[in-house]
C-alpha cells in the first residue's frame, strides 16, 4: 500500500463514493469495468499511442495512481504514464474455423487479474488475430478501468471521446456519453433527481453516516429529508424497500465466487427488429430486451433439472447515471443502483414482457438509486469492516449486476479502424457472481455475461438462449398481425 510523503505534490483527495469502491477488491471479484473493442483491422499503433495521449491521458485520473495516508485515506498522486506498461501487445493462436472462444477465455482471466497498484489503475490489452465466427480476423482492445476512476456511464463517455466519426479521423466532433443520452432506457427513472439532490449527498457524508439507520424511524427520517428539499414521502418509502427488501429466490446462481471468471457475448442483434417487436406488444426495446434475459435464464436453470416455479425471481441491480444530462464529462462515481426484479419463473413470452413493463413502470419516478448512492458515500467514511458488512447485506439481496447502455448509432472509427462491436462488464461486488451486460452500437444490440465459475462454468449456456427468447417474441408479433390482418 503505497503511503503518501508528507511533502508530496499534484495530489488531490479522493471523494468517499470513490473510496467506497477502492475498498471493495476482493478476492472473489476485482472491481474493474471491462471492455472488449472489436476493429474491422490492425490500428495503427503509434496513432493509437497518440490517441491516448492527447485524448485520455488529458483526464487527471488516468494519470494519477493510488496513495494512502497514515490515518488510511486514498488520494490521487499524479505521475508520468508509462505507455509501456498500460497498452499490452498480444496475439490469439489460428484457429478454424474461428478462435472466439480465446478471446473470450483471455476477457474472463483479464477481469480476475488485479491492476499493478504502482500506476494508475487502468491497462490495455491489443489481441491481434481474433478471429470472429464470421471467418473473418479481427483486431480487439481488452480494457481494464478501475471503478474508482468512474462508473459506467462516465467511462463509456470517455472510451467514446477517443474515437473520429469519419476513417481519416479529420472529424473531430468526436462522440460522447451526452449524444445517446436522450435513448438512455433508465432516464425516467431519474426524473426526481437534481444537481441540489446529489450536491446534498456529496456533503452529507456524516449527516447520512448518522441518519441512514434510522429509516425506520420514518418521522425523523422525513422530517431531515424536508430539510434537504426532497419530496421526502416517495424517498422514504423508497429508502425503507430498499434497505427492508428481502432474499431474491434460491437458484444455482446464487453461492460465493471464488476469483475464476468466465466471459462471453452474443453477435448483434438489430435494433430495429427489436424496436419493431416491441412497438409491436405493447412494450420498450428495454422491456424487451429485459424480458429476454429473463426468459433466458429462466430456460437455463430448467435445462439444468432445476425446480423453477412461475413465481421465480431474479435480482439485478443496475446502475442508473445521476449526473445532469448533457453537462461536461466528469471522472469520479455518481450513479446510483436500482433494483430490478426478473420474473424468470414466467415461461411464457408474451406475459413475461408485460410483467416486466409493470414491474419497469413501477420503478419510474423513484428515489431508490439516490439512496444507494447515498449508501455508497457512507460506505466510503466508515471502517473497513462496516462497509464490507453493509456491502455483504446488499449482496444478499441480489443474484446479478446488469448494464443497459445504448451506445452511438453511427459507425466510429480509430487510428485507421472501424469498430466493428463493443462490449463492456461492470464488476460485481459481495458474494454476487453473475454479471449482465447489454449495449447497442450501429445498429445492433448485444448481450454479453460473465460468470464466477463457483457459479457456472460456461456462460454460453445461458448466452445462447438468448436469440431464441427475442424469435419467440417475433413469431408472437407475426401470428398477431396475421390474425388481425
């Protein structure tokens, strides 16, 4: 644990939800956003170096590694990035007919491998030779962040601020996180939310420290959150759900990871189709998207002999962006979580979607990812062993973390390469080990897991239902338009 000299320089403290998250490593999960880049070819490298010179490394954090002072509090201490260390050549062995299944083997060891704490904690790694299940070979960027440089959203935004809009790269109107903010699927949620609100949880570290545990005590409770200017009803009921709610259901995919990750994705679907069947039912690409992965779960765990009656659920909690929507690129922490609840015990399609809808509809207008950030800064001012007890309680509660990121809609392109797919994992943390991931780019939507083998060894067993789950859906639409025609 590097300690930081007394007389040191360009240092700056790091904030507590950040801290929270440097604090939650463990051996049975990193806390590491990973991405996966696909190029249409080899970029040029020395381009590439100078992309990340003058367009990530102009962001403090990517500069700056860890430090910790003597009463145990994380600062920034920035330094010289060694290019050497944090862009990492590689190369994938032929393979016929394709080689994916390396590639994916690489993601799963990259995300149980821990940051070298002497740099700054992010790496690259370049894979040349991927060859896809289309034949054709490929170039791929394995990224590791750490999720105490930012969340999700922020990191996205940042890995979308290196790329050009036109091959030549004489576009500079580079992309960004606040371009497909208007299609983000969770931003009804949010819309309670204000800059007073987060500002009042930034400085409220100790106000919360006191108060978080006294939700039961709903007078008090409300009485503080009026003295803040939050609609304090709706946020103390949300506040006691989220604190009160109980146990998930019992599957094969609850148990504690071991530190063993395995990773895989699907091709792209195109989002029209998907946009189509769900204008179709009644219901948002995101309900149907949603719905499919419960769908495929719920077939997975049936596939393996598992009892799974019709009241069967799955939580996910997933990260939900509170910054305000089309303001300047922030690095640091600033989401909150909601827990999102799949009915994997429906089996059939079309009343699985329309319960998902309502279960969605329910969530809208709440405060329950403004209280989980809320937690998240008072995780990061207490001892080391509170927070792992609190973060454990939460843990519990939760099978899954899953993201839902609608990326840009237009192909991007980088030192000389088109990005042909992406794909990224946010890190579980407690005893979860199961982690979702959906993203859209160009046209398409993937859907990407990664697993602990504790709790299953190859994620392509549940990857693989996930198309016929979306063709049930299609085939449902089909048979109702040609009854009505």
């Amino acid at each position: 644990m590097p300690i930081l000299p007394a007389t040191s320089g360009r240092r700056e403290r790091m904030s507590t939800v950040d801290t929270a998250w440097l604090r939650m490593d463990s051996n049975g999960n990193l806390m590491m956003i990973v991405a996966v880049l696909m190029f249409d070819k080899p970029l040029d490298v020395e381009r590439f170096k100078d992309i990340l010179t003058t367009r990530l490394l102009t962001y403090k954090r990517f500069r700056s590694r860890v430090v910790y002072d003597l009463t145990g509090g994380a600062w920034w201490q920035e330094q010289e990035a060694d290019l050497d260390y944090h862009l990492v050549r590689t190369r994938l062995e032929d393979a016929q007919p394709d080689n994916k299944a390396a590639l994916e083997q690489l993601v799963g060891e990259l995300s149980a491998t821990q940051l070298d704490h002497r740099h700054p904690l992010w790496q690259m790694h370049l894979v040349d030779n991927c060859i896809g299940t289309d034949g054709k070979v490929r170039q791929a960027i394995v990224v590791r962040i750490h999720h105490c440089i930012a969340d999700g959203m922020a990191l996205v935004g940042v890995l979308l601020s290196m790329f050009d809009h036109t091959p030549d790269g004489g576009d500079r109107s580079v992309a960004s996180a606040a371009a497909v903010e208007d299609d983000n699927p969770w931003l009804d949620l949010m819309n309670p939310v204000t800059k007073a609100t987060i500002t009042a949880i930034k400085l409220s570290t100790n106000i919360w420290s006191r108060y978080l545990w006294m939700i039961a005590d709903a007078d008090k409770f409300a009485e503080r959150m009026t003295d803040m200017g939050m609609v304090a009803g709706r946020f103390t009921t949300d506040a006691v759900k989220l604190v009160a709610m109980s146990d998930d259901s019992r599957t094969r995919l609850k148990g504690k990871p071991e530190g063993v990750k395995r990773a895989a994705w699907s091709e792209p679907v195109p989002l029209d189709e998907i946009k189509a069947i769900g204008k179709a039912l009644g219901g948002s690409i995101n309900d149907v998207l949603l719905s499919c992965v419960a769908g495929a779960i719920g077939d997975y765990l049936r596939s393996q002999g598992d009892d799974v009656p019709e009241k069967t659920e799955l939580r996910a909690m997933v990260p939900v962006n509170l910054r305000k929507p089309g303001g300047a690129q922030k690095l640091g922490n600033a989401f909150g979580l909601v827990p999102l609840v799949l009915p994997i015990g429906i089996e059939d399609p079309l009343e699985r979607l329309a319960e998902v809808r309502r279960r969605m509809d329910e969530l809208k207008g709440g405060y329950q990812a403004l209280v989980a950030m809320a937690v998240l800064g008072v995780l990061g001012a207490t001892p080391r062993q509170m927070q792992n007890e609190i973060q454990n309680f939460f843990a519990r509660k939760a099978t899954a973390v899953m993201s839902n990121v609608p990326g840009p809609q237009q192909p991007l392109y980088m030192a000389g390469s088109t990005l042909d797919q992406i794909m990224f994992w946010v890190p579980q943390s407690g005893d979860i080990g199961v982690g979702v991931s959906i993203l859209s780019y160009n046209g398409g939507v993937q859907f990407g897991l990664v697993l602990d083998n504790a709790i299953a060894s190859d994620p392509h067993d549940i990857i693989g239902r996930f198309q016929p789950e979306f063709e049930k859906l299609v085939m449902i639409a089909l048979m109702s338009e040609w009854q009505t025609a």
